[in-house]
C-alpha cells in the first residue's frame, strides 16, 4: 500500500461457497443511451458520465476544451437529457426481502422511473439516493429511466420571483441560477474556468438487496488515545424490519443486541492496545487500521461492514493574543505548519477523473512536501478516493462546504435540501483521519462586507437585512447545529475570517491575500502582508506548450489571439503576467519565451510568499497557495495542469516547503539566514554557504546549527557586498538533507 502501514485488526473466517451473500449490489452501470428530451434517436451513454461526454463519444459536438468550442455546447445546459437502461435481476437475488435503488451522484435535477413508476425526484447533485423498489422489480427486462432536466429552466422563475438579484459574481450570465442549484458552482463558470454545466449520472447506481437487517452506517468515535491504550466507540446505525436478536462482533468483542423495527444506534465500547498514531506527511508514518464490524444470526453472517481509518488528535487553536488571535492546527498535540495549496475538481466532466488521476495527483502533493490540502467550496465533496489518498500519503484536508462567492436563498425547502447534502457528507467522510476541519463556505462574509454587492445590485436596506440574516441562518446557525450531532471536528464560518484590506486584520483569523494579482501590489509586498494563517494568495502563469498546443493552433500563439483571450478566464487578463514577467526576466522575446518567462514569473512571486510565510512561523501557521491543479487547459494560478503536466513552481515546491530548510532575505545591507525546522526532532548539523558575486567571486562558509524542533532560528547576518546568488547546502552526520540555490 502506498504511504502508511496497513494494520489490520480483525481477521474474518472464509463464508462456505454454499452460503448465500448476506447482501447483495447488483451492478447497473452497463447497458445505458441517452438522448435529448424531445428527440427520437438514443445513442450509446457511459455511466458514470455526464452528457457532455457522452455527446462527445458519439462526435455529436466538438471538445469544449479546445479552441472557443466552449461557446459553441452552451445550448446544452438550456436542454432535457434522458438516459435509460434495462437489466435483469438473477432467482437469488430477487428472493430478498428488501430491495434499494441506489444512486451515489445525479447531476441535478432528475425524475427516476422504474418499469414506468415514479420513484425519485432528485434536485442536489452532492446527496446520494436511495429508494425502495422491492414491489416494482421483475426477474427479466426491468426498464430504468431517468429524465434530466434543465438547471436554467428548472430555477429561472425563481430568480425572477425574488425582489433583488442574488450576487452570484463568477457567473456570467442573464439568469444566474447557481445559487438555487445544489450543484457544483464552478460548473457555471469561475475566473480560472469554463462554464460547461453538466447533467448526467456521475457516480456510479446499483440495486442493493438483502433479507430482513443492513447496516446502514458505522462512525469509529475516537475517547482517549494514550501510548499503551486507545478508547473507541463504534457507534452502527442498523435497520431492522423486525424485533430481532443478533450477534453483532467489533475487534473480536461480541455483543447481544435487541433490534426494534426500523432504525437502531448500537454504540459498542472498544480498545486498541499499544496504539499506533497516524502522522501528517513528514512527521512519521499515517497508520491505518481496518475496523470491521460483523452481525450474525444464528451463528451466520447476515450483514458486514469496514472502516478504514487512523487514531490522532486534532485540534484548531483560535486564541486571543496581544496582537489579535491566532489560527493553527495541533496534531497529536504538536502545533503545525500547513504547508500547502487549495485544490479544486481535476475536471468539469467528473467522471473522466480516473483512479489513476487521484494517485498521481496526490503522489505529487506528497513529493513536494505538502502536508495539507484545502478541497475549496466552489467545486465538490470529493469521491471516496480522493481521501483514501489522502488518509494514505498523511496529507491533512481543510474540507470546505459547497459554497462559494454568492449569497444563497433562505427559504425552507432550500435549508432542508443542505441539511441533508450536510448529512450525507459528513456520514461519508467523518471516519477519514486526513479530513481536519469543515469550513462553511469561500469568500461570502468578506465580499458581503468589503465587495460593494450591495451598492452593484441596488439592494434596499429591508433587501440587505433579509440577505445577511439568511447568510446567518445557513453558516452560523444550521450548519454548526448539524454538525454538532454528527461530528467533533472543528468549524469555520467562512473563509477567509479576515480581509486583506488594512494591516491589522493580518492580525486575525485565516487570511485571503489577493493584493497581488487582484490589487496592484507588488511582489515585494508579500514581506508585509502574513496573515496568522494564509489559507489564499496566488499568481497566474501559462502551461507548458504542449498543453497550449492542445487548444490552440501555433496560428493563434500570440497573447492578441481571441483563442488566447478566450482561455484567459481572469478580469486581470495576460497583460499582468506580461507586465510582471517583464520587470522581473525582461521583456519576452515571442511566444515560446512568454510561456517560459510566465512560469519563471509566478515561480518568483510564489517563492517570495511562501518564505516570508515561514519566516514568520510563530505569527503565521499556514501557508495554502491558490492553486494546485487545474479543471481544463489555460492560463491559471495552478502548479499542475489539467494533464499533469508540471510547471516550474512545482519543480520547486519541494524546497520551498522542505520540512527542514534555510532561507535566504536580503534586509537592507545584509543578508540573514534562517533555518526553520518543521520536524518534531531537533537539528544538529553543518550549513555551508557560497555566495557569488556578478563578476564571479566567491565567498564560502561553514556553521554548525543547531534549532529545536518545530522551531525558527536565524543562524547570521552576512554583510551583502553585492552578491547575486547564494547556494545553501544543509549536512548532517554527513548526509546532505537540504539544499537551495537562488539569485537574491
């Protein structure tokens, strides 16, 4: 297995091949066509899918990611798509008592039929559904239908029914639906992507079947975690369609219980002795234990479940101090640096992210040292992968909620929709070691106040009123209600808790920094904007030629091309990588050297954040770049492109973010060294430095250093007489452990 150790902790005695399934799951991902609502031809569909996909494989449209063909499929989302299937159910399987309809992800708004019934209307395309068919199926030819309709027709008579216009500000459109459709935000467009707004059955459907009891959930709830000894509850949701005995056994240690008809929470007690703790990457080794709970009757297995999961303590430390109040992450009670970036969906089509995608994609995010990722509020709660990866590679997750950028509706019958979106999430995802944190939402708080919507859509003192107490409601109110039955993790509002705006909110709470970029900042004012936790700060840059080479022709290799405006999804425009590249590498001489340079630029800018960052240990615990990946081929603030394809300021995210590093800062007439150990060791070694001159002098030093662990110490102050680049070289016992060349 890739990163941790795999301790299993209950070995389960082989069933004889004479002894039926106690459950079953009939796979229903075979077989299916779609079409467009209203037409007559059906044409082949993969599930899981979405449309767009699906109408690409039968090379209906062109690929949106190429040229301007985006433009092009926008009458998709205007349209009704249907997809149907036909499978039949095997003698075995049919005799079960209890059958379910399972859909894990519908994309959004669906009428489900089964052999012509109605059995579920869908509307979120973050919930999963399950629905009793066990009247309705047959053994031979059962009919699936499912009828997608319209996002834009389904909520533009509520848009139009509300007295103001909701903000929605990355979507640019005549009728903003997105803030009344649980679906993914940035399908409807975001300044680093495409608006291609997707329908379809995007994660995988099946037909559960089983007799009499299932289990329905198991939560590992973690009391006490000591050296010799580790407390655990097992809490397991069963449903039950009688009063029945069973045998239920979690780590060997069996139970009697009495289930009632309907639903039962059985907590059972439990211990791990001699634990072993599960670390964030570059603190030690993300242990996992296999936790597997079994229910008999009669001395037979009816129903079993599994969860993987970790043993570690996390807590969020938000203090008031002398300057303002602090914003970090203890684990297993060490206070932690977040080195590391915002991530966001590796596509708009979600079903073409395969496996091998999330390996890669977290394998890269593990070499560059990265011990945290932010899965940002615009896109989607992740698959299961995505955080098996994660609990893995120890790579922590700050897991924002599905909201971004815009104020949401209050009324009952949306508030009930997130409640159970909250629900079906949390359930799913509160068992992985990795998930640290819940978030509410991105950026809503700090544009409501700073953002001027209120002046942009002319909203009436009663409008604004009813607004912000909506927004209240949702992320201060319900959702921490919601989770406060469901889970202990800790949970922000918003973020980022502080603007950018003044200097004393760097004083505050989580901090986006956009005054480079978005203000016209420079890249030296980094050095005096460091938040106590910057959980947002970037600058774009270009992807290799290969990917341009992709959607664009060399015939449009010119920044002045419409393909090349086209791609370029940020009001700011090429024009500010330029600029920038220019000032820093001089002017680019053609296409080829502005991709180049735009690299070397944003590698430039994102070196002098992430030092002053560090520099700053102790004021600042957390530094996640915008962004990681990117979800379609163009310029964006992303380390990795949508093809995986590395940019220069990846190469050098692994001594950016090295555990044990020496920075280099030039301060006036000096040049300081700084040593920042983010180990729970001490360090004791030898630095070498060379510095040179333009004119090719040399000068080189040795220093024994010594920091604590998990400490900060500036090793000297070296007079700069006008020294060009310094190469820093880290030893201990010999072995060399860091190092960093870099022109100052």
């Amino acid at each position: 297995m890739k990163g941790g150790k795999l301790i299993s902790v209950l070995v389960l005695v082989a069933v004889s091949c004479s002894q039926p399934s106690p459950n079953i799951k009939t796979d229903l991902t075979e077989g299916w066509t779609f079409r467009q609502s209203g037409t007559e031809e059906w044409f082949p569909a993969t599930v899981p899918g979405v449309v767009h996909t699906d109408l690409m494989g039968n090379e209906i449209i062109p690929d949106p990611w190429v040229g301007m063909n985006e433009l092009d499929v926008q009458w998709i989302e205007n349209e009704g798509w249907e997809y149907q299937a036909t499978f039949d159910v095997n003698g075995e399987t049919l005799r079960r008592s209890s059958h379910e309809l399972v859909f894990e992800g519908l994309d959004t708004y669906a009428d489900v039929y089964l052999n012509d019934s109605l059995i579920l209307e869908a509307d979120n395309m973050f919930r999963s559904w399950r629905v009793p068919v066990a009247g309705l199926l047959q053994e031979k030819e059962n009919h699936l239908l499912v009828q997608f309709q319209s996002p834009i027709a389904i909520n533009k008579e509520k848009v139009e029914s509300l007295p103001y216009q909701l903000p929605a500000s990355s979507e640019e459109a005549p009728i903003k639906v997105s803030p009344f459709t649980r679906k993914a935000p940035y399908h409807f467009g975001w300044d680093w992507g495409p608006r291609l707004v997707t329908s379809g059955i995007w994660r995988p459907v099946y037909l559960q079947s089983w007799d009499d009891v299932i289990i329905r959930d198991v939560q590992i709830k973690q009391l006490t975690i000591l050296d010799e000894v580790a407390n655990l509850l097992a809490v397991i949701e069963i449903e039950s369609a009688s009063y029945l005995d069973v045998e239920v056994m979690v780590m060997g240690q069996d139970s009697v219980v009495m289930l009632e008809d309907g639903r039962n929470e059985i907590v059972i007690p439990f211990n791990i002795s001699n634990p072993k703790r599960w670390w964030p990457n570059g603190w030690g080794n993300p242990h996992l234990y296999d936790i597997s709970v079994i229910m008999k009757k009669g001395g037979q297995v009816i129903d079993e479940d599994m969860v993987r999961t970790g043993l570690r303590t996390v807590e969020l430390v938000q203090e008031q101090d002398s300057i303002g109040r602090s914003f970090y992450f203890k684990v297993n009670g060490e206070p932690l640096f977040a080195r590391g970036a915002n991530y966001i969906p590796q596509s708009h089509f979600l079903p073409s992210v395969k496996d091998e995608d999330y390996q890669a994609l977290t394998g890269a995010v593990k070499d560059a040292n990265i011990n945290m990722l932010r899965v940002w509020g615009g896109g989607i709660y992740e698959n299961d992968i995505f955080y098996e990866l994660c609990d893995e590679n120890g790579i922590l997750v700050w897991q924002d909620f599905m909201f971004a950028n815009t104020m949401y509706p209050g009324n009952g019958q949306f508030m009930n929709n997130v409640k159970k979106e909250v629900i079906d999430n949390v359930k799913r995802l509160r068992n992985h070691p990795s998930i640290v944190h819940w978030n509410g939402n991105n950026e809503i708080e700090v544009a409501w106040k700073n953002w001027g919507w209120q002046g942009q859509y002319g909203y009436s003192k009663a409008d604004s009123t009813k607004l912000w107490e909506d927004y209240l409601a949702l992320f201060h109110e319900q959702i921490p209600e919601w989770l406060a039955g469901l889970d202990d993790r800790s949970y922000t509002t918003t973020s980022p808790l502080s603007n950018w705006g003044t200097p004393e909110n760097f004083n505050y709470g989580s901090m986006h920094y956009w005054g480079v970029w978005h203000g016209d900042d420079d890249f030296e004012d980094y050095n005096d904007n460091v938040g106590r936790f910057m959980s947002e700060y970037g600058f774009q840059s270009f992807p290799d030629k290969e990917t341009v080479a992709y959607y664009a022709d060399s015939s449009n290799w010119s920044l002045d091309a419409e393909v090349m405006k086209h791609h370029q999804k940020s009001y700011r425009g090429n024009g500010l990588i330029e600029k920038q590249a220019t000032k820093y590498f001089g002017k680019p001489l053609g296409f080829d050297d502005f991709l180049k340079k735009s690299q070397l630029t944003q590698t430039k800018a994102m070196q002098m954040a992430i030092d002053v960052h560090r520099l700053n240990k102790g004021h600042c615990w957390g530094s996640l770049f915008w962004q990681l990946n990117d979800c379609w081929p163009g310029p964006s603030w992303s380390a990795i492109d949508v093809f995986g394809r590395r940019k220069v300021f990846y190469e050098d995210l692994k001594t950016l973010f090295a555990p044990l590093a020496v920075i280099p800062k030039v301060n006036e007439d000096q040049i300081e060294l700084t040593i920042i150990n983010d180990t729970l060791e001490d360090f004791e070694g030898l630095l070498q430095v060379s510095l040179h001159t333009p004119s090719g002098n040399i000068i080189r030093e040795e220093m024994n250093v010594f920091v604590k662990r998990n400490g900060v110490r500036l090793l000297a102050s070296i007079s700069n007489m006008g020294f060009s680049t310094a190469e820093l070289t880290l030893f201990q016992d010999g072995e060399k452990v860091f190092e960093r060349r870099e022109e100052i």
